[in-house]
C-alpha cells in the first residue's frame, strides 16, 4: 500500500510539473531557457499578454489574436485562460485559413468570430460546453450565416480575398487523398463544377456517383454528420455565378436535404449578392 500511495504521489506531482511547465508563455529566441531548470530570476506580465498589440488587427500574428482570445476570456468570465500554445495556435491558423478561403480578411474577420464568440457565449456554451479556439472554429458557419452573409446580400461586403486560388485549394485536398472534402468545405456546386469544368467528368456521372456516396453516408452517424456539413457549406457558400453546374442541388439531392429543412441555417434558395471572385476561375481551368 505504501508503494502504491508512494506511485500515486508521484503521478500527481508529475501532472502538477507539466501543467506548470505548459502555462508558462513561449519565451522569444533569445530568452530561451530550460524550463525545469531552477529560475534566478522571475519575470512577470502583468496584462496576461505575450507581446504588445499593434493598432492595425491586419498586423496582428496567431499569438496576437490567441493573446486577445485570452483576454476576452478573462473579462467576459472573469477567470484565466491557460493558453494551449501549440494546439491554439494551430486551431486559429485554420480559422484564419476557413476565413481566407471565404474571401475575407481572415485577421480581421477572425477576431470578429472571437467577438461574437463572447458575445454569444451562452449559446455557444450550450452548443459546445466550454469556451475555446476549437469550439470557436466548431462555430464558424454560424458566424458566417449571421455576420457575413447579410453582409454580402445587401452588397456591403464583397469577398476577394484568398491565399491560395479556389483551384489551387482544391488540388492540395485533392492530393492529400480528400477529394470527398472539397464539397464538405466548398459545397455541392462547387464540387460538380470542379469535377465537370477541370477534370471534364459528364455531369450526370458525377450526379450518379456522388448519389451513390451519399446514400452509403446516410447509414451512419458519423456520415449523417458529413452530409450535413456538405449541406450547410453549399448553402453558405452561395451565391455562385450562373456558369457554375448544379445550382439546383437542393432539387436534385432532395433526400439528402430533406432533414435539415427545419434547421435555423436552412434556406430554400440562395443568397443574394455577388459571388465570391475566386470562383470564377474555376470556369476557366482545363486539365
């Protein structure tokens, strides 16, 4: 027994040691130090932040923006978050990438979810049970139904930014073996289009064939899951432009839409407004 409290004992202080280390901030290339290492002295950052601000958002780094995730964390429930460097920064650089592919300033419109994340905290909490960049990216599509998309249906906001062309994002799933995630991120249309316009499949054959896929998704949870992000995403993504193929998706894969017509996000017919500029070169790319 006295072994086994002995082991107990060191388990606990090992988990103490790390939770020590990992609250500690990143400290810059010429401040490196052990972090086990006895400390001569100590230096201590009053407003919980890693580095200053600057003015302009668009200046701002992930650590900026992870700073000021943290910050509105401390005011708005009054207790510290302990940053996740690694696995935060990550999360906000695909947050900023989701932004980027949807033709927004992605810094910017980043720090706009982070808000809105805070502002609707009670919602999201009850949605996704705690406060974090995860959960933030888990509420992407809300924000953009909510934030953006009026936005663009009233023509106050027209997206053109991008990192990387519509084609381009699509050959990197492609060759990373997802090519089923182009329509989870990109929508049906932009699938078809994709697949008819670059790669010169019949259209028809790929209705036949991405039928065939939905229909073997349809019998699980976890594809139920991903019929629905094809849904949303292909909702969210419009309008799109009149050349594009399988504007009538919700028609022709009425089964498969059929279970979120009661959702909040649902809409029968697509946004208005103008399509995002990165579409249109998909029109022109033969391969």
């Amino acid at each position: 027994m006295a072994l086994k409290k002995k082991m107990i004992e060191g388990e606990e202080a090992l988990h103490a040691m790390v939770d020590r280390v990992m609250s500690q901030p990143i400290p810059q290339p010429t401040q490196l130090s052990n972090p086990l290492a006895k400390k001569k002295r100590r230096m201590t950052v009053t407003d919980g932040s890693t580095a200053p601000r600057p003015d302009d958002v668009n200046d701002w780094t992930v650590r900026h923006l992870l700073d000021y995730f943290a910050d509105k964390y401390q005011s708005g429930l009054g207790k510290k978050y302990r940053k996740a460097y690694q696995a935060d920064q990550h999360v906000l650089h695909q947050i900023g990438s989701f932004m980027a592919s949807n033709g927004l300033e992605k810094m910017e419109w980043s720090k706009r979810l982070v808000d809105w994340g805070f502002e609707n905290a009670e919602r999201v909490m009850l949605l996704q049970k705690h406060l974090s960049p995860q959960t933030f990216l888990r509420m992407v599509n809300y924000f953009i139904q909510e934030e953006v998309m009026p936005l663009v249906e009233r023509q106050v906001l027209v997206r053109t930014e991008h990192d990387l062309s519509l084609v381009e994002e699509i050959k990197e799933a492609e060759a990373a073996g997802k090519r089923m995630e182009i329509f989870s991120r990109h929508g049906i249309p932009v699938g078809v289009t994709y697949l008819a316009q670059c790669k010169g499949l019949n259209v028809d054959a790929i209705v036949e064939s991405f039928t065939k896929f939905l229909r073997e998704l349809a019998k699980t949870e976890e594809g139920r899951t991903r019929i629905k992000r094809m849904v949303m995403a292909s909702i969210l993504g419009s309008p799109y432009p009149v050349e594009f193929d399988l504007r009538d998706w919700r028609k022709v894969f009425s089964e498969f839409c059929r279970p979120y017509y009661a959702e909040a996000w649902w809409r029968d017919v697509d946004y208005a407004g103008q399509p995002m500029a990165k579409y249109y070169p998909i029109l022109e790319s033969k391969e």
